[in-house]
C-alpha cells in the first residue's frame, strides 16, 4: 500500500458514507411482497404502507415512542 491508498482510506474512514444493512433490504423486500399481496403497491403511499406492515406483523404498541426506553425489568422511562 502506497501512501496515496492509505490517504484515500483515512480520507473515506473519516467521512464514512450510510450503507444500508441487509437485515433493512430483507425487511424491505418483505413488505413490498407484503403491500403486494393486500393491494397497497404502489397506490398507496410509502408511510402508509411501512405503518400498515408494522401493524400487520405487531411491531406497534400502544402509548410507546420512539424516546422511551424499556428497561431489563420491562418499566419504560425517558
């Protein structure tokens, strides 16, 4: 490795881009066959369709935001 590479690694190690993960591009994929099959693709607006999904599979809860914390002993908290 010549000093210019390891300048351009520093360089992209510092200023690091997003990269999606792949258990995000399964969940994606999923709902899209999900919206597919109840009819929501593609009339249907992209929040709406992440919201219905989320309900669908139970992954919402009632009185829960998104800054509250669930502690090991299952109290929430801020």
């Amino acid at each position: 490795m010549n000093s210019t590479d390891l300048i351009f690694e520093e360089v992209d190690r510092i200023n690091a881009e997003p990269v999606q993960g792949e258990q995000s591009i399964m969940v994606q994929r999923d709902m899209k066959k999900w919206a597919v099959e109840n009819y929501m693709w593609p009339a249907s607006q992209y929040a709406n369709i992440v919201d219905a999904h989320a309900e669908a599979r139970g992954w919402t809860q009632e009185s829960f935001d998104e800054f509250m914390i669930v502690t090991p002993t299952g109290s929430f908290g801020y």
